[in-house]
C-alpha cells in the first residue's frame, strides 16, 4: 500500500495529517496488517483532551488490544462513528475512510519531526528485515 506523502507517521504505526489548525489521526496500513482482523476499536469523546505520546484509545484485533499513541496534542472534535459498527474498516481503509479522531490542535510542535511517507516506508522495510533475520 502506498502510504500519503500529505501525512506524518510515528515509530508506533499513526499516522497525523495537519491542516491549519486540525488534524486528523489514524493508524497506519503496517499496523493494521500487524494486529489483524480489527473487532474493536475504544475512541475518547469530542471535548477530550489528547496528550502527544500518550494513549488515546485502544484497538482490539483477533490477536491482541494495541494501544494508540497520540502524534500530538490537541481537544477531540469528532471520533469516527461509522467504527463503533463496523471496526474491521480498519482493515480495508487505514488512511481515508478508517480515520480514528480528528482534532484542534493545541501545539503542533513536534509533528514536523514524525516522518514523512519515504522515511516511514524505509522504517518498516527496516522492521521487516530485523522480524526475518
């Protein structure tokens, strides 16, 4: 899967794409291939507060609950719904429809410093190569 050049991406598999003042935040196409066939998915509400580098809800698969890691800080305006019925369009979706929260940000500083879609791509063909050796 070609990953959008127009996101940023973090060492834990989420992705942020910025514009202005909001963002939006989902979980890359390496981590939904990773967990598996999505069940469940936790989101905070609009109005929470969202830490970077803290967790901010919770994916549940067949294979294991992951924890998602917030690429920068900002309030919740809208958590994606249309997961609560249907988490597996996690699986088929992971950068467009399957978007997790959408968010003001409250400090935008940092983002810059995730990677962009070539340096995320090079880090998880990194991660395949350490998993075969």
């Amino acid at each position: 899967m070609a990953y959008p050049k127009t996101y940023r991406y973090t060492k834990e598999h989420e992705w942020i794409e910025v514009k202005g003042d909001l963002a939006t935040i989902g979980i890359t196409d390496y981590a939904q291939h990773e967990l598996g066939d999505v069940v469940f998915v936790e989101l905070p509400k609009p109005g929470a507060k969202i830490e970077t580098g803290k967790s901010f809800g919770t994916v549940e698969s067949v294979k294991a609950v992951s924890e998602i890691y917030a690429p920068a800080a900002g309030e919740v305006i809208e958590a994606n719904a249309e997961l609560q019925n249907t988490p597996e369009k996690i699986n088929t979706d992971p950068h467009g429809a399957a978007w997790l929260i959408k968010i003001r940000l409250i400090n935008s500083t940092g983002i810059s410093d995730l990677m962009d879609a070539a340096a995320y791509e090079a880090y998880i063909a990194d991660k395949g190569k350490e998993a075969s050796a």
